[in-house]
C-alpha cells in the first residue's frame, strides 16, 4: 500500500511542479518574450514587409560607426575593468575577513548608489574647470585642460567605474574557492610571483574571468545613462540610437532591427561561453 501511495504521488508530482512554475512561465510570457517578439517582428514589417531597415542599418556608415563606438567602448570597458577588478577580487580573497567584509560592503554602496548622480558626479569631475584637470596642472603634467567629457575617453571612464564591481562579484567567488596549498605548492616547486599567477591563479580563476568579462561587455553594449551624458550626441552608442529610433522618430523598424542585432550578439557570446565553461561558468 505504501508503494502504491509513493507511486501516485509521484506521478502527480511533475503536474504539482509545472502549476507551481506557471505564474513565474507566464509571466516571463507576457512581460518579455512577447514584447521583444512583437519589437522584433515589426524590423520586418515596418514600413514594408522585408529586410529593408536591415540593409538600411548595416549598409549605412553613420550607423555603422555607432556599431565601432558601441563595440570599441564595450571592449575597452571590459578589459580595463578586467584589469582593475582582478586585483581588487584577489585581495578580497586574501584580506582578513572583518577587512574583507568592509571593503565589500564599500563595493556594494557603490552599485546601489544612484546611477544618474554618479554619471552626473563623474561630469563634474572630468569638465575642463574640474578637480581631475585642475590637479594635473597643478601638478605640472598638462599645460592645457584635457577634453574628458563629450567623447569616448568620457564614456569610458564612467562606464569602468560603474562595471568594475560586477567584475569583481563573480571573480571573488571563485578565486576564494582555490585552495592556498596550491600556490603554496606552486612556490615550493620554483615558481615566482608571476609564475604562479599566469599558470596557476589564472587558469583556475579563468571561468569567474569569463563570466565577469561576459556580463560587463554584454551589459556595456545596452548602456544609456552614462554614454548618453558624457559621450554626447556626436559619440552615440547603440543604446542611445534605438532610443531615438523609438521614442524621436517613432520608426519601430528600425528601432527593432538595431536592438535584434544587439540582441544577437548577446546570445552569440551567451552560447560562446556556454559551449567553453557549461552552464554554471
């Protein structure tokens, strides 16, 4: 009786299973998959059905040139976030955990801190009058203000000092799993600092490496705020351009065919990093 009763139950589970997963299905239904599919279905019927806003869009060189500024930007926010956030995650992992504790709720201040106040903090500092051009004259490095803000070197810093903390977050993680015996091995064995660091710390830090670089270029390629202050309209970014696509000149077309564009490389890169690291990299 007992079996029989075990029996039942689990063949009613995955029933119990699937309607206690329907709202949270529907809703990804309703609230996402559909809305991006009607975006998308209309780059192929608006104005006329056919992959005109495609042609348009890719054959253009002022389009293509916010693809360079949107995946030059992209790629130079991730690699020097890349830079700064590996060092920063290794002494979290290091650090006594009381310190580490401080310096990690310091880092997560700064992700819930207003973005628009931080891009709109970071103008003040980059202006021509501002404290980073005035210091370096006073210093004697520059003779003249540098142009920091209304050009890429602009979104650039702004954006890196936005992303580094999600470098930083799934890099701790993984680096505080390895276990010190192994560079302590490592040393014992004859390898220097930088030895153990480029063939041992790395490689087993590679997938917190890849997913950190992942999240940040993919996040960086749909960024609005910050290049749209700092950049300016004449260094516009993807973003920006669907923005204006859908909300200026109401041309949902091409509005649609920039962001599946955008939405395909996002995918490509998702599946690039499945396909190297699993599902859990």
């Amino acid at each position: 009786m007992a079996l029989l009763t075990l029996s039942r139950s689990s063949v009613g589970l995955p029933g119990r299973n699937l309607l206690l997963t329907l709202p949270a299905l529907l809703l990804v239904v309703f609230f996402f998959l559909l809305p991006v599919a009607i975006l998308l279905s209309r780059s192929v019927t608006e104005p006329t059905l056919g992959l005109h806003n495609y042609v348009e869009l890719l054959g253009s060189p002022t389009y293509l040139k916010i693809f360079y500024n949107t995946f030059l930007v992209s790629s130079l926010v991730t690699i020097i976030s890349l830079l700064i956030g590996f060092p920063v995650a290794w002494a979290l992992a290091i650090m006594p955990r009381g310190l580490s504790s401080v310096v990690f709720a310091i880092l997560l201040l700064s992700m819930w801190t207003n973005l628009l106040a931080r891009t709109y903090a970071w103008m003040v500092l980059l202006q021509r009058t501002g404290v980073i051009n005035k210091t370096l004259m006073g210093l004697g490095i520059i003779d003249q203000p540098l142009q920091l803000v209304n050009n890429l070197v602009g979104v650039t810093i702004g954006m890196t000092y936005i992303m580094v903390p999600f470098i930083v977050i799934p890099l701790h993680g993984v680096i505080r799993k390895i276990d010190p015996a192994i560079l302590q091995a490592a040393a014992l064995c004859g390898a220097s600092r930088w030895q153990a660091l480029r063939m041992v710390l790395i490689p087993l830090a590679r997938p917190g490496i890849f997913s950190g670089a992942l999240m940040v270029f993919v996040m960086s390629l749909g960024y609005f705020v910050t290049p749209a202050l700092l950049g300016g309209t004449a260094n516009m970014m993807l973003a920006e351009l669907i923005a204006q696509f859908v909300q200026s000149l109401l041309n949902w077309g091409m509005g649609g065919a920039a962001a599946l564009v955008l939405l395909s490389v996002t995918m490509a890169l998702y599946i690039l990093q499945v396909r190297l690291f699993g599902a859990k990299g």
